[in-house]
C-alpha cells in the first residue's frame, strides 16, 4: 500500500511540475524602434512609419494605430507567431510570422498576402513578404 501511496504521489508531483511550466519565447515586451524594412523584395523606408515604435506586452501590440494580440508558438528558430488584428488597419486579419530576438534587436518577417508562413527572413521580390529590423528603445 505505501509503495502505490509514493507511486501516486510521485506521479502527482511529476504532473503539477508539468502544468506549472510554461514554454514561454524570448522576452518580447517593450518598445522597439524600426531600423529597417524591405517589402517585396525592395527597401521599405522607416521613415514611412512617421516615428512610430512597436509596443509589445506579453501577448498584446500596438504599431501606429494597429492594436491586437499575439500569440508566440514555436521558439525553435526560426520562431513563429501569429498576430490577430483586433483594431486598425488590420482588424480581423491573421499574420503569420517568425522573428528572431538577437540582445536588442528583433527581425520580424510577416507574410502579409495570402501566402504561407515565412521560412526564412528574406523579402522576395514581388511577395506580399515584410521584413522590419527593430531596435529595442525601452
């Protein structure tokens, strides 16, 4: 009887130990500052983005006026995340992504058409692809 009490207990632990670790991506949140752009295959000037930063909390982002959620599923490189546009110019709509968080810069590559996800950062000429280069500010 005490060995199926220690068995039990041993696998209730393993179990809470499990639902208590959370994978979790690389620290997002903060305040970052485009550097540079390429969309389609072509230099995307950040000056077009009229000084505006990306804020990201944990699961939530704002970008000039665009405001909605995300969600991180992969860490394993290149990471992926998907976007949802709750307000904006993108409300309604569903970005996939990867991104690659580097000491203070993050690379995002959007697939902003109907296309597949991204597989590598690169913009190819004449896709719906954006790739910003963003410089933590905060």
């Amino acid at each position: 009887m005490s060995r199926r009490l220690l068995f039990g207990f041993l696998v209730a632990l393993a179990l809470a130990a499990c639902s208590s670790t959370r994978t979790t991506g690389p620290a997002l949140a903060g305040q970052w500052a485009p550097l540079s752009a390429e969309l389609g295959g072509h230099v995307f000037p950040v000056a077009t983005f009229r000084d505006a930063t990306l804020r990201l909390t944990t699961d939530t982002y704002e970008f000039a006026g665009d405001k909605g959620t995300y969600a991180v599923l992969s860490t394993s490189p290149p990471a992926k995340m998907d976007i949802l546009g709750r307000e904006g110019p993108n409300a309604g709509r569903t970005i996939q992504a990867i991104y690659e968080l580097a000491g203070g810069q993050l690379t995002v590559c959007y697939q902003l058409g109907s296309g597949e996800r991204p597989g590598e950062f690169k913009s190819q000429k004449g896709s719906q692809v954006l790739l910003v280069r963003y410089l933590r500010v905060q």
